[in-house]
C-alpha cells in the first residue's frame, strides 16, 4: 500500500486554506488543488510499504509521540522550489514548527531502523496544490507572495495518523490505517 505519516489540522484550517485556493482562480495555470479533507501536515512519505509492515511502523510512531498535544499556527504561503518556478504550493507553520520537527526527527530515526532510506530535510508545512505545467505558473508568484504573512489558523497536534494513499483519476483517496496518540 502507498502510505504516509501525518497530523490532522483543524476544520477552521481546512476551511481558510481552501478559501485561498480560490484566490488563484484568475491564473492561467493548471493546478491540482489538495481536497479540503486531505490538507494535513506530512511528516514522512513513506511510499509503497508491505501492510505487514504496518506494526512496525506503528512502532517508530509509539517511540516518536512524547510531547503531548501542542498549537501550531499555520501562517503563509510558499512555493518548492524556493526559486523559480512553482511545482508546489503550501502553507507554512509557525508557532509549533519546532515541536512538529522534533517528533518528525524522532519518526525519521526510528523509520531509518527500518530500513527506510533518508528522506530530504524536513520543513513542516501542509500542501494545497500542486502546479502540472509550467504554462501561467509565472502567475502564481504574485498571489503567493500576496498572502506572505497570512494566517488560516491554530490547531492541536494531537496524534500522528498514518494513512493510507489510494490514487484514483479523482486524486488521492486517504484511509486512516492507525493512530499515535502525541
């Protein structure tokens, strides 16, 4: 199964992210916009895994949790790569980055024992599109940019989820497969 390990972010979140969305409606590129029940933070891609391995991903979960429910903040929106053209839009996350990278750090390590190789550095932060060609992708910069400093809201990181990913031609269908109290 393709899966990931993620936190859940609020319904008020949700709802001012996917408001956002539409400020980029007047642009001329085409994006696949994140459905407003799939918006989360990633804290570890993890692809396509064996569902007997499940347990032990559980495990690396149970070993990262520890710092009980905290705040985030999600504030601003940015763009991968940093430079140049927009291949991904998110939002950041402030007030709490710092706590998600830590329990994040602690996953890593534990999915490393696992045989999973080392992913790319981490920075907290929830995907709402992603840019399919490089056709009006210039146009984005500007709303980007315009909401540099916005904030959707605060949420409780509660638990980590770990989910499974089923693409279908509507996008991605997410199933929670278990739960890590943080």
């Amino acid at each position: 199964m393709r899966a990931f390990v993620g936190i859940a972010v609020s319904e008020e979140v949700r709802a001012a992210l996917t408001a956002v969305q539409r400020d980029f409606a007047p642009c001329r590129a085409k994006v696949k916009w994140t459905e407003p029940e799939n918006i989360h933070v990633t804290l570890r891609f993890l692809g396509e895994i064996d569902e007997a391995m499940t347990g032990q991903v559980k495990q690396a979960m149970a070993q990262a949790a520890g710092e009980g429910p905290f705040q985030f903040t999600v504030t601003g929106l940015g763009s991968f790569p940093l430079c140049g053209r927009p291949a991904v839009i998110w939002a950041g996350v402030s007030n709490g980055a710092g706590l998600i990278s830590k329990v994040q750090g602690r996953l890593e390590q534990g999915l490393r024992a696992l045989g999973f190789a080392e992913d790319r550095p981490f920075v907290p932060h929830l995907t709402i599109g992603r840019v399919k060609s490089p056709r009006g992708a210039e146009e984005l910069i500007p709303v980007i940019s315009r909401h540099s400093g916005t904030e959707f809201g605060v949420c409780t990181g509660s638990k980590m989820v770990l989910f499974e990913s089923r693409l279908t031609p509507r996008g991605a269908v997410y199933t929670v497969v278990a739960e890590q109290t943080l």
